[in-house]
C-alpha cells in the first residue's frame, strides 16, 4: 500500500471529519487505508469507495457513534424509515472494517423503531473485532429482498437498485440488539462471534421476546447465514426468551455450527414469524450447539446436521463458492 494512501483521521478535527477523510482519497480504487484515532466520531458517515479499510485503535476506544430513528418524522412527513438510519453505510467491494465500534444510540426501541448501526453493502466485506451495537435491526447484511410488502418498506439510497448477491465476513466481533438484529440477504460468515441479546425498551411491563437474526436469503443462494463457534449470549433478558432466527423472508437460511447458546435461547430454536410455507423453504440448523439454551425440543422445521454435514461447511468452502 503506496504512503499517499494512508490516512490518520482525528477525533478532534472538526465536524464530519471522518467523511471528509473518505471523500479525500483518491478516486482511481487503489488499495487505501484509513487510521481512525481513539476517540468518539459521532457522525454519519457512508464508505462508498473500493478496496478500503477502515481500521481503529480497538473497538474499545475508537466509537462511531450517531443516532438516526426510523419512527422520526422528516420534513415531508413520512417516517425515516429503517433503510435511511444507518450510522455507517458501506456500498462498495472490498471493503475492511477492523478495531471499530459502531454504533446507533437511538433509544429507547419502542420510540425509536429500526435503528441500523452498520449497513453492509459491498461483496468481499470483512468485519473483524468490531462492536456493532444497537437495539432493533443493528446490523443489515445487504442485499435488500427482491420487493417489498408494504410501499416505500425499502425506501433508502438502495431501494431501487439491483439485488447483487454478496458475501461478508464477521471475525470476533460483538454484535448487540433485541429484535431482528442481524438480518438481510447476504452470505453471512460469522466466526467466534458474541452475539448479545439486550432488552433496549424502556417500558419493560410486557414480557420480553427476542429474536437475533432475520434472514432474507435469495431463492437459490447455497448460503444464507452461518455461525461457527459463536456465543449467543443474554445481558438482562429472560431466560427462554430469545429464537436464534426467524424468517424476514420465506427461504432464509441460518445455521450454527458449535455455538454456545446461554439460558435466554428458546427451547424452540427458531420462529417462524406466522409464515406456514417458511416450514418448507427456510433451511434452519444447528450441530454441535452446547450451553443452557441447547436443551429442549426444537421447533419441527428445524434441522439437526450431522458432524460429517457440518464439517463440510467451512469458511473455505464458503469462499470457494463465491470464487467460482
């Protein structure tokens, strides 16, 4: 990587200066890396170049924080909407994110509704020891559903772009929420992840119920998402109150492979979100999973792989799907 495409980006120089930081680099799609300092970047900020990382000095002391709701009503009357509160959006190829916590603060998830820290657009992303944190719908794994079921569902900067079908990596990260919190169509990897269950109401009168992913994987799409050798962990919610998945769309797939799964996981497994054909078209799976929230009977259109079966799923494999 040439010396003129790396960047040191500090907190303190002024307002939106991680974008402009962005926007200065060459336009010519060269590998760049940009050095966030520790510090609190608290800004919009949307990654549209190739071939980029954006790396920090440790989820624990680099934040880029903002606070976008979809409840919020702009100008025009209409709400912001899910696909518009992104606090960092990458649309590009190629894309690293390394040593960041990113985060949409908008609280609490009853007045705020869908709130998206990391909106992931790009095939080729890796997401390594990063913090995504939010409440409903914090992280997005791009490409949107073919259509929408109600009008405007999708509105955003991709609402009427190509589905392009694409693959992401999650190394070591901690991802945080309470309601379909990972969730979208891409070919997700997710390696020694925490995934973390929070209850982000302000009212808690009614009980609890969560859900950690919402799939919307393509017709035809060998992968869906996969976790392997994550933690699936609760911070104050009850236990047998959270379904590891349940179908955004009718052919989601969501599989994990020796996940540590706390009290808080449903006996069930997986929801079918009041979808019967989900029963027939979705692919959910587990094998290997251990801790509290692997005992119980699971739901009946569930999977139990084999070791042999689960063994053929690996990152390679993954990755050699998408070469080919």
């Amino acid at each position: 990587m040439s010396a003129e495409n790396v960047c040191l980006v500090l907190p303190n120089s002024g307002e939106g200066a991680l974008q402009r930081a962005i926007d200065s680099l060459p336009q010519d799609g060269s590998p760049a890396l940009l050095r966030l300092a520790p510090g609190v970047y608290r800004e919009k900020v949307v990654l549209a170049r190739p071939n980029t990382t954006l790396e920090g000095a440790g989820a624990d002391c680099t934040r880029i924080v903002w606070g976008d709701a979809a409840y919020t009503l702009l100008a025009d009357g209409r709400k912001r909407g899910t696909f518009r509160t992104a606090t960092l959006r990458t649309d590009a190829p190629c894309i690293t994110l390394r040593g960041l916590t990113i985060e949409n603060d908008a609280a609490p998830r009853e007045a705020a509704g869908q709130a998206i820290a990391l909106y992931a657009d790009g095939d080729g992303l890796l997401c390594e020891d990063c913090r995504l944190l939010g409440a409903q719908d914090t992280l997005f794994t791009a490409p949107l559903p073919p259509r929408e079921i109600e009008k405007d569902g999708f509105i955003g900067p991709k609402q009427h772009a190509p589905r392009v079908a694409q693959h992401h990596v999650y190394r070591r990260c901690l991802i945080s929420g309470d309601v379909d919190f990972i969730f979208g169509g891409a070919a997700a990897w997710f390696d020694r992840c925490t995934i973390q269950n929070i209850d982000g109401r302000s009212d808690r009168s009614a009980p609890y119920v969560g859900y950690a992913t919402a799939a919307s994987t393509p017709e035809g799409q060998r992968f869906g998402y996969v976790f392997s050798h994550c933690r699936f962990v609760g911070e104050g919610v009850p236990d047998g109150s959270v379904y590891l998945g349940r179908p955004w769309r009718e052919f989601a797939k969501t599989v994990l492979i020796d996940c540590e799964l706390g009290a808080h996981i449903a006996p069930a497994g997986f929801h079918d979100w009041n979808k019967p054909a989900a029963h027939d078209t979705a692919f959910y799976a587990e094998c290997g999973s251990f801790g509290p929230g692997a005992s119980g009977e699971r739901c009946a259109f569930s999977h139990a792989l084999s070791r042999e079966e689960a063994d053929a799923l690996t990152l390679s494999a993954f990755l050699a799907h998408w070469r080919a």
